[in-house]
C-alpha cells in the first residue's frame, strides 16, 4: 500500500483523484488493496484483495509464494506496486521477493487454483476455518457446519452456472488431504489490533464437494483475506 501511495504521487493529480482519501486528504490509498473505502471505512463483501500463502514445496510448513487474488482486479497502480516489490520484512526475517505471475485464474496452474486442469469437485481445508464470533469457541459443532455452508452458499452464488455444494463434512487433521501440515490449533489466528478476538471464534477443518468442478482460490469466513478458512482441491 506505500508502493501505491509513492506511485499515486508520481501522477498528474487530476489522474488519481479518486483514490485520495477524505479522512487524510494529503493520502492516497487503494481501495483493492486496502479493503477500505476513501473515508477509511471496511467494504462490504470480498471483492477486494485476498493475500493468501501457500506452501509449494517439499515441507508443507514452509511458505514459498504469495498469491494477491482481488475479483474486482487491479489497476495501473496497484500492479505497478505489485511489480516493485523486491524486499519483505517478516518480523527479524529480510526476504527477498519476486513477482512470478500476473493475470487472471485460470492462467495459473498452482493448487491454489484447481491443479492443472483449472478445477476441481472436491475441495479440503489446508488452513482451519474461523467461524463467527456469537458461536462462541466451544460452540456446538452443528452450528460450526451451519456457518461453513452458509459462506459455502455465499461463494457459489459468485460462481456462474448455478454450481451447488453436493456435500460437506468436517475432517480431522489425520485426513490425508492435511497430512505435513500444522494441526488447526497452531495456526495464527488472530490480527495484531486492539480487541481482535481471533482465538476466541471456533475452529474446523472440513471438505465440500460441489455439484460440478469449479475453480479457485476458495477461502471463507473469518481473517479469509489473510489465509484462514483457505481450501486446496482433491
């Protein structure tokens, strides 16, 4: 997001006018990167973007790439910060970065997105689902899988075709489809603000089967812009 600001003001004004922000008006910000609106306000829905890492390698605990996924896209200045980008700082850790790709979904074949064919029927949690807050940490597991297929319903309505979800069942973390990954618990799941109750939502793994192969990325419910509650076909 500084990328873009930087970018912004390399521009004629009259050019990024639409992404100063009202509150600041000595700032730009990119709505799609951002999540937020030009008054700093969170937007409604998932259109915006979706940073979402995966592990592509050998050791299913190593992160390997960053896929930034917005189904609304991105502008000049959004790819122009996307392409700047060299270095990250996680922490102590100093990381090199490299754009790999840009364009739409199905010019990607990660697993991210479907494995080579583009799509998939069958799709397991690689990270744990965060439900909603008024379920409550130790809420009944009914209402756990009311809220999957709830999102589920959400998601398919996006999808064109009429796609429907066929079946849905929660999995442990000796299901196959989790085998080299962390167990659900040990997952970050809380952002670092003020009164996030992250660790306080209820937690679970599952696999859904649609009524025909769809593509992806698929991820739902609780912090799904950061990771959590992401599916990786079958």
């Amino acid at each position: 997001m500084k990328r873009f600001e930087v970018w912004c003001r390399k521009q004629e004004p009259a050019r990024v006018k639409e992404f100063r922000r009202t509150d600041q008006p000595d700032r730009y910000s990119s709505r799609v990167l951002s999540g937020k609106d030009a008054t700093g306000h969170y937007l409604a829905g998932h259109d915006h973007a979706h940073f979402l890492s995966t592990a592509e390698g050998d050791d299913r605990r190593r992160v390997t790439h960053l896929c930034v996924y917005a189904r609304e896209g991105f502008g000049a200045g959004e790819m122009a910060a996307l392409t700047g980008l060299r270095h990250l700082r996680v922490g102590e850790l100093q990381l090199r970065a490299q754009l790999v790709g840009l364009g739409q979904p199905a010019d990607f074949r990660a697993e991210l997105f479907g494995r080579s064919t583009g799509e998939a029927r069958v799709w397991a949690s690689a990270t744990p689902y965060v439900g909603p807050a008024h379920i409550g940490r130790f809420g009944r597991a009914r209402d756990l899988l009311k809220a999957v297929r709830r999102e589920l319903r959400r998601w398919a309505s996006h999808q064109p075709n009429g796609i429907e979800v066929e079946a849905l069942e929660p999995i442990s973390d000796t299901h196959s489809a989790w085998k080299g990954r962390p167990r659900p618990f040990e997952f970050v799941r809380s952002r670092s603000r003020a009164g996030d109750d992250g660790y306080l939502r209820p937690i679970g793994t599952f696999q859904v089967t649609f009524s025909r192969p769809v593509a992806g990325p698929l991820c739902l419910g609780y912090a799904c812009h950061y990771g959590l509650g992401l599916f990786l076909p079958i």
